[in-house]
C-alpha cells in the first residue's frame, strides 16, 4: 500500500473510532427506577401531563406511585380491594387535571390528582362482572372513555362522563362477524386519536392479524388486515394527523401505514431476525416525531426508529439481557423527568440518556 493509502486508511480509521466514542458516550443507559419491584411483573405505566416525575406503574402486585422522577415508590392501593390484586391497565387523558383510569380483568377503577384513594366504577358498567379486554381514554377530551368487555363481543363501550355512565355500540361488528375482544393482560390494543377522540383503532387479538378503524367513535367499522402476525399493540401519530400508524405483532415485526389510503406495510428491517418469531409487546410513537417510535420486543429490550421503521436500531444500555424480559409498555415522560418510562417483567426501568442517540450515523444503508 503507498504512503498515501497508508495515512488515507489510518484517517478512516480514526474516523471510525471517533465516531464509535461518540455513539457509545451518547448511548442512553437505561436505569432500574423501581427497587420494590424489581423482579416483578409491571404491565403499565402512566405518567402525569404535567410532570413527567409523576408517575404511576401498575402491575401483579397492584399500584406503585412515585413523586421524585422514580427514586422512591410507595403503593397506592387505598381503594383497591384486595389491595394487592393484579392491574392490568393504566390509561389516561393528555391534559391536566391528571386523571388515570385502572382496570383488572373484572374491576374498573378511577382517580384523579390529589384525591387520596382510587374510587371503584366498576358497577357503572353495562355488565358488572364481564372481563375487561380493552380499556383507553380519549387524549383530547377530558371524560371520555372507552371499553370492551367479553361477553359483549360485537359491543364497544364509551363514557363521556369519566365512566358514570356508558354507551353501548355495536355498528356493523355483529353483521361483519367481527369481535373485538383483545389480548390478555391488556395491552394498547385499543387506541384513540390524540386529535380526533371519534377516531379508533382496535386489534382483535394476538392470534388475528386484523385491526378494525372507526371514524364515529364505535358506530361504524372497518377492517384492515395485516399479511401475517396476530396484533399485540398500536399507535398513531400524537400531533394533526393519525398517521402514519404502527402495529406491533406476534412473530411478524411491526407494520406502517403511511396513510388512511395505503395498507399495512411490514417495517421490520434490522430488528432481531427482521421481526420473525418474537414477541413486539409495545409500540410507542414519540407524541412530536411520527416518524420517531420505539418498540418492545421481547428477550432483546427496546428498538428505536427515527425513519417510521424503515430502519431500526437497539436504544440504549443497561436493560437485563435476558430472553424472558418482556416490555409491556414504553411511556415517554412530560417536563422536568426522565426521556422515557419502560414497564417490564423486571420492574419499573427509565432512560436518563440523550433523546438523539446516534448510531444512524453509521448504520449501513437498508437493503
């Protein structure tokens, strides 16, 4: 090699390794935030509009809080009974007064900010007793709620009082032959348009690859369905506009929709073995960025997109490496706390690291 090559291939290198240096300094470290759960089942997470220290995690031992960005937990069961039982599923809406909702498969359960305990609402519902399959509250709109119940399989369910009372819908669902029971725990298989609280998205099951749309809060559906893989989770753009959409599926990766006319579109590439065979528990679009979205994927953590999954990368350090770990919910944080909150099967773990994680700067280009 001549002189020139030499000092054109040193320079490369250094380039490489300064860039390396730069990408692992840059990485954002995952951090245990939850010492009293740690080995435990944490299944969702909700954290306040206001202050993104706020936070709740609800999980097999039932409903953790913490005031202080994750350094001290306390329970917060006071209305819970037993006070120990399972919660499955934390929503909420987007503005203050911060107001979460709880469900376990047969109890519903409301509180809002600076009450002392949670208050039951599980008889307001049309059928007191059935199990809660999906659960979600309209981002925009203060109040309103919906819900799916087993036994009621062509019915949706939606409040406009904070669950004092509900609506039964049932559209076209019964004469389509389609039902919309979702995945057990619950997970975000139902979800609302932070812009528009008429528009729904639903994923049947785990086992389906179907995913009904509604543009009248329930009253009319339509079906997309996906090529391949039972849908886990769903979310859709947070600002103007519903789309683009993702969905996280059962051995098939996650899918994009760009639009209300495009289909569903496989978007797995470069996530482990293309998607094939694992678990996308959770979806997680980034409420300023469509087209930056983070998922869970169980036995290997996180995966960020910034591109709308056209290219995915691991995102950050520190989580167990462990092929039982699941994350059940991703939930990016508001003023003053961490990046982003992740529920897992190992407890409550939070990113202090920087929002502009950097391998996309030297990743190889898709095929």
């Amino acid at each position: 090699m001549s002189a020139g090559g030499m000092r054109l291939a040193a320079a490369t290198a250094l380039l490489w390794l300064g860039l390396a240096l730069l990408v692992a300094a840059d990485a954002p470290t995952w951090l245990s935030a939850s010492p009293e759960l740690v080995g435990r089942h944490v299944y969702d997470l909700a954290v306040s509009p206001s202050n993104g220290r706020h936070v709740l995690a609800a999980g097999e031992l039932g409903i953790y809080r913490t005031l202080d960005g994750g350094a001290t937990w306390s329970e917060f069961n006071q209305g819970i009974a037993p006070a120990h039982r399972p919660i499955l599923r934390l929503t909420q809406h987007a503005t203050a007064p911060w107001t979460v909702y709880a469900a376990s498969d047969d109890a519903l359960y409301r509180w809002r900010e600076g009450e002392a305990a949670w208050q039951n609402i599980t008889s307001h519902l049309p059928s007191s007793g059935s199990r809660i399959c999906g659960l979600t509250a309209a981002p925009s709109d203060q109040g309103r709620l919906y819900a799916v119940l087993e036994g009621l399989d062509h019915w949706l369910l939606v409040s406009y009082d904070w669950g004092a009372a509900w609506i039964q819908r049932a559209g076209n669902l019964g004469e389509a032959g389609w039902k919309l029971p979702s995945a057990q725990p619950m997970g975000n298989s139902i979800v609302v348009a932070a812009h528009d609280p008429e528009l729904l998205m639903h994923a049947q099951s785990p086992a389906t690859p179907q995913i009904l749309l509604s543009a009248d809060a329930g009253i009319e559906w339509a079906s997309h369905s996906l090529p391949s893989g039972g849908v886990f989770a769903l979310d859709m753009a947070h600002a103007t506009a519903p789309w683009p959409a993702y969905a996280g599926t059962s051995g098939a990766g996650v899918y994009a929709r760009a639009s209300a006319a495009d289909p569903w579109l496989a978007a797995s590439t470069n996530l482990p073995g293309n998607g094939a065979d694992d678990v996308v528990r959770d979806v997680a679009v980034h409420p300023a960025s469509p087209e930056h979205v983070l998922v869970g994927v169980d036995g290997h953590g996180v995966y960020r997109s910034v591109d709308g999954g056209g290219w995915w990368e691991a995102y950050g350090q520190g989580l167990p490496e462990d092929e039982s770990l699941r994350v059940y919910a991703l939930r990016w944080g508001a003023g003053g706390g961490s990046l982003l909150w992740a529920a897992t099967s190992d407890g409550v773990w939070h990113v202090t690291g920087s929002a502009l994680y950097l391998p996309a700067l030297w990743r190889q280009p898709a095929p």
